[in-house]
C-alpha cells in the first residue's frame, strides 16, 4: 500500500498530498492521521520550507471520517463514551494545534468533494483554492454526532456566523460558487491546473522575507483573540526585530540598487 500522505518537496515549497483515493482520502484512520501530523512534524524541523500546499489524490479531497467504521464500531469509534473520548483526543484532535500551528502559510488545493474533518483542515489553512467539482459538508447532525475535529470554532472565524450556522445546524453540502461567496474559498479554477496554481502562490510567497512572512501569519492569528492594543504591542515587537534582520537590509539595499532582493531567512 502507498504512503497515506505524499510529501514532496520543490526548493523551498512542500506539497502534502492525502493519498488514500480508493477510499476518498478519509480523515480518521490511524494510518493516516499518524502520517499527516509525521508530514507536519516534518515541515516544522525543516527550516528550509517557507510555505506548504495541501491537496487530495484522486476524485476528491477528502470524504473527512470513515462512515464504515462509525457503523462497524471500530478503528477510533470503538468502545464506550470515554473510549471515544480519549481515541479522539489522541488521534484526529492533535492535527489542529499542529497544523494550524503552523509559522508559515498553507494553500489548500481543493480538487473535489471535502466533508466534515476534511473542511476543518481546509480551515486550518490560510489561502484556499478549489476546482469547480469541490463541495463542503458538515453533515455532523446528519448522522447523529457533534462536530467533532474544531469546525464550530474555525468556520464561524472565516465565514461569519450566521453562513458557519446554516452549514453545521442544517448539514447541507455548500458548491464551489457557495464557498466562495461566503469566502471559505478565495479562487475557483479547474481542477487540472489547481494544484499548479497552489504551488504558484506558495513559490510567490516563499520568494519573500521568511520571517516577515511568519510575523505576517502569526499577527493575523494572534489578531483574531486580542484587544487593540495588545495587538499594536505585538506589532512593535515584531516590528523591533524585524527592523533589524539581514532579510530587511537586503530588501532595503535591493530596493535602492534596483534589483529583486535575495532572503536568506536571517
């Protein structure tokens, strides 16, 4: 069998690619889950990447929870209430604080369909992309469970809460247009070239200061949680050692010689 996450690796962009297509690139299972948050530890080790692509092989971009072992009582939905309490806590809920955890930006590619768990990793990423074939389901109250994997936290941050509640209260898939107007999905394009234009963006983004990029990501995050003013003295902060980087000198030197700047990261 193929490994469950594909990583490869382009000068400093790293694609993930959920590779279960036989079974719509399910979001549960052990075997995955433990190769996704390996993909992930991965990408935290290496200073070399400076943004990641995330997409599905295959039809869709992932079906979220297997249904088969939810009615099979087995695999993570084993056992009794604090069974699937703790197979929960140990497996698919330790994906969010590592991915969206993340100091560098990640472009999700969405080739197709995209349901519960699936949707909350799409909300973990910063910029999100999808082909005309993709939908996004939160059908938790369509069969009898709660949201489980974050999503009544991330989406209502993106989409708003009103559009958040009529996905997760009435469980109705929403289409590529529909994502996009409620800006779950910033660009529609058709599924053959959607993972090179990820990558396109990703390249962009890794051709610019590293750790002003980083900086840039984390007082968007951070923003979202503090007051005004805690939020200007993390700006200051960033700004203090920003100023003094190698990375700022070089822009500023590049700048005036007329010339594209050259970052290391330092």
């Amino acid at each position: 069998m193929s490994d469950p996450v594909l990583y490869e690796q382009d000068g400093h962009v790293a694609t993930l690619t959920l590779n279960r297509p036989d079974e719509l690139n399910a979001f549960s299972d052990e075997t995955m889950v433990e190769a996704f948050i390996a993909a992930i530890e991965r990408i935290k080790a290496d200073d070399t990447i400076r943004a990641v692509v995330l997409t599905g092989a295959g039809k869709a971009f992932s079906a979220g929870g297997n249904v088969k072992h939810m009615r099979d009582k087995t695999d993570m939905f084993e056992g009794g209430p604090a069974e699937i309490r703790d197979a929960y806590l140990r497996g698919v809920l330790r994906v969010p604080p590592l991915f969206y955890g993340l100091d560098i930006p990640v472009i999700a590619a969405v080739n197709g369909p995209c349901y519960g768990a699936a949707v909350d990793l799409v909300c973990m990423c910063d910029i999100r992309i999808a082909s005309p074939e993709a939908s996004f389901g939160l059908p938790f109250v369509n069969i009898g469970i709660a949201p489980g994997d974050g999503a009544a936290w991330f989406l209502p941050r993106i989409v708003g809460n009103a559009a958040a509640a009529e996905l997760l209260l009435t469980g109705e898939p929403a289409s590529a247009a529909k994502a996009k107007e409620i800006g779950l999905i910033s660009k529609i394009l058709p599924r053959p070239g959607i993972v090179a234009e990820a990558q396109r963006i990703a390249q962009r983004i890794a051709s610019r200061a590293p750790i002003a990029v980083r900086f840039a990501k984390r007082l968007m995050r951070e923003g979202q949680q503090q007051t005004l003013a805690t939020h200007l003295e993390m700006c200051a902060a960033y700004q203090g050692i920003a100023h003094t980087t190698q990375d700022h000198h070089e822009a500023l030197a590049a700048f005036f010689e007329k010339r594209d700047p050259v970052f290391n990261g330092k």
